[in-house]
C-alpha cells in the first residue's frame, strides 16, 4: 500500500485580486479626487488633493513597469525591459515616498496658493433646519 506524503497547498492569487491589491491606489484616487472635489472644493488642503492625484500617478508608472517587466521574456528586449523597469520603479519609488511620508517642506511648497475658507460657526436655529430639512 502506498502511502503519499502530505501536501501544503499553496496560496494562489488570481490575476483580478492581483491587479486588485497593485492597482488599490490608482482606483482610491479615481474615486475618492472626484467625490472630494465636488463635495469639497475649498475646505481640503492643496496637499490632500496632490496626495490623490499623485496615488494616481504612482499606479499607473507601476502598471507600465509591470508591463515593461513582461517583456523581459524576449531575449532582444532584455536590455530595454531592465533599463525602462528601472527608471519606472525609481519614479515610482520617489511618487511613494512624496504621497506617504510628504516631507514638511513639500507639503508647505504645494499648499503656497491655498487661502482658508472661513466657516461661519454661528447659525440660527432655523438656517439649521433648512439646511437638514
């Protein structure tokens, strides 16, 4: 009688929950910029919409690499693959560290055209009830 060893079954990722988890960025800024700029168009910061667009941004130079990255199959476009997958994740890289860390002085640099909205805290009780009513 022959016994078979157990087996660990491996975790496979689809190609849809791939682009899912790479792409994540690039679908939040496609949602989120336009729902803010409608809803908010004054009061959120010069910085906060950037951070959107740049999200964008990033998503789309790592889908080109990774599209670059799949011509690394074909021998002539070996050199081509390596050189423009470099320079794309090192945008990438950059754009990442831009969006998630922002250094004070880039953040400064981007909000220079942004005037406060003044908001008036002081509404009557029946202003109020229009606005909810």
């Amino acid at each position: 009688m022959a016994t078979t060893s157990p087996t660990i079954p491996l975790l496979k990722v689809s190609g849809n929950t791939f682009l899912i988890m790479l792409y994540d960025p690039f679908i939040t800024s496609c949602i989120l910029l336009p729902v803010e700029e409608t809803n908010m168009p004054r009061s959120v910061v010069d910085w906060v919409k950037w951070r959107y667009q740049a999200m964008g941004a990033y998503a789309i130079v790592l889908f080109v690499g990774a599209i670059i990255g799949s011509l690394a199959a074909d021998p002539t476009l070996l050199v081509f693959s390596a050189i423009g997958g470099t320079i794309l994740s090192l945008i990438s890289i950059v754009l990442q560290y831009l969006v998630w860390i922002m250094p004070k002085a880039f953040q400064l640099y981007i909000n220079r055209n942004y005037k406060p909205v003044q908001i008036n805290t002081e509404i009557s009780e029946e202003e109020l009830l229009k606005m909810l009513g």
